[in-house]
C-alpha cells in the first residue's frame, strides 16, 4: 500500500511540470491573425516544432523594423514527429517559402506565436507570392499542410 501511494505521489509530481511544459497560456487563444512571410528557419524539435519567418505586410513586400531590417515572427506548433505527418517538414519549409498560417499571438506582445486549431497552413508556390492583402491560400497552386482548409 505504501508502495502504491509513493508511486501516486510521484506521478502526481512529475505531472505538474509536464503540463506546465504544454501551457498555452501565454497564447492569446480569444485572437486569431493570420500572417504571411518568407521561411528563413524551420526547428524540428521533439517537443515543438517552429516556423521562423519575415512578415510580409498587407502591400506585399517585407514588412521593416525601425532599424531596416525584415521583421522576424516564430510559431509553434506541435511536436516534430507530428507536423511531420501533415507535410510540414524541413523539405516541405525551406528558406524562401512563402507561408501563410493563423497563430494565437503572444499575450506581451512579441513577434510570436501558436499555430491556431485546425486550420491548415497554405504554402504558396516557389517563387510566386499572394497578391497585395492576400494570402497563400489564393494563390492558384498552393498547398494545404496540416488541414483541409485554411
């Protein structure tokens, strides 16, 4: 019996700092925005996999910072093993493709987020961009990763 209760004990406090791990509480889940930008970075990790890539505004060409240069936004999104079954790879996320994906922001404000729910993130085709204010999805020839709709 004792045993049997350390055993609880144990599970229990291995647990918090699990979930703790998984917490999307720093995500603002009540927003949605859907970003467009050019891949410079895709991290495949165990835990999260990572899209890393420079905004593309509402005219079309890279959105600048005050010091000039591109602005950089990250998403998670879940485990590397498991993006990898929806077609989002490191071959799929090169440097160049262009992307479009809807992402829960970051509470505080940063250039980051999380990959919103169900929704399939659209890959343009190489080299061929959206129109101004326009994303992936509405480019004839796109692919769909992840879902059936963006």
């Amino acid at each position: 019996m004792k045993l049997l209760l350390a055993s609880g004990v144990a599970a229990c406090a291995l647990a918090g700092p699990a979930l703790a791990h998984h917490s999307f509480a720093m995500y603002d889940q009540t927003k949605t925005v859907t970003m467009t930008g050019v891949m410079y970075q895709f991290v495949a990790q165990a835990n999260h996999a990572e899209l890393h890539f420079y905004l593309v505004g509402a005219d079309g060409h890279l959105e600048k910072g005050k010091d000039g240069k591109p602005v950089p936004y990250g998403v998670e999104m879940m485990g590397a093993a498991a993006v990898a079954e929806q077609g989002i790879t490191a071959d799929s996320m090169k440097a160049g493709t262009i992307i479009s994906v809807k992402v829960n922001p970051m509470r505080d404000g940063s250039n980051f987020g999380s990959k919103a729910g169900a929704s399939a993130l659209a890959v343009c085709p190489w080299k061929t961009p959206p129109a101004p204010g326009k994303t992936c999805d509405t480019v004839s020839g796109n692919q769909l990763l992840g879902a059936k709709a963006f």
